[in-house]
C-alpha cells in the first residue's frame, strides 16, 4: 500500500476527506461486476420472459439510480454532481456481465459511484430472478478504470 489512509484523522477518527484544495479536473471511473446463474436462468433473461418483467433493462435503471444516491448509502463519500452516468449489461454464457460508466468533473474521484451502480445492478438482477434461481452469486465488483485527478489513470 502506498501513502496513508485519507479517511482517518491524525487520531484515527473517520472524517470526510476536505478536497477544497484540489484542482477541479474532468474524471471517470469503470467499474464491473457479474452474476453468475444457470442456463435456465440465462435463458429467461436472454428471451425476456422472466416473470418480473424486463431483468436488464430494470437493473440498468437501478444501476443509475443508485449512482446518484451514492453519497447518501456510503457514508463518508462526496456527493458529486454527475454528468454521465451509462450501464451496459449484457446476457453471456454464466450469466449477466454489469459494466457502470460514470463521469463529472470535480475535485474527487467516481469510483465510488460506478461500484454502487454495479453492486445494485447485480442486485437488482438476483432479485428479479431470484423465485427461479436462489444460488446465484453475484462477484468480481471492481474498477476496471479510473481517470483524472492527480493519481492519473488506472486501470486493470
């Protein structure tokens, strides 16, 4: 691990991060995440005829929704005011693939806000599939990228 932990005070109390000194710079975060299920269940989701409705075009508005609630579920996160927001989720052997975009321009970083548009994306889709499939593993959330700032880019 490099540096310290910007979310502890020199007496390792939890505090919001004060980005008032940063530089404003445009950012992006990646974020993915899977949900592993059986053909049967893959199936349904690829024809559409799961009996809640519409698997992946419901969770890509939870994924959303959940991007712009981020601050409110986390609690030490900035709330940013986004200026992107993109879900693409897509049917492929296994299971349901969760890619989250986000962008804003800021003096903080949306990493947080793509996982929690993955996480509740994934979410969604267990609970849509959930009376047809209960073992269903949601895994692999994680920043694929990560730009802007003074830490530059990252990516897996």
């Amino acid at each position: 691990m490099t540096g310290k932990l910007t979310h502890f005070n020199d007496a390792g109390a939890a505090h919001m991060v004060d980005v008032s000194g940063k530089d404003m710079t445009a950012r992006i975060a990646v974020a993915q995440g899977f949900v592993r299920m059986n053909a049967a269940t893959l199936e349904l989701v690829r024809q559409g005829t799961a009996k809640k409705g519409d698997v992946l075009g419901t969770a890509r508005l939870a994924g959303i929704m959940a991007a712009k609630k981020c601050a409110d579920l986390i609690p030490l996160c900035h709330p940013l005011p986004l200026s992107h927001v993109s879900l693409d989720l897509h049917a492929q052997d296994g299971g349901v693939a969760v890619q989250a975009t986000c962008k804003t321009t800021g003096q903080t970083g949306v990493e947080m806000e793509a996982l929690t548009a993955v996480s509740v994306a994934c979410l969604t889709v267990y609970d849509m599939l959930k009376a047809v499939q209960k073992d269903m593993v949601i895994e692999g959330i994680q920043v694929a990228l990560k730009e802007g700032g003074k830490s530059g880019r990252y990516a897996l």
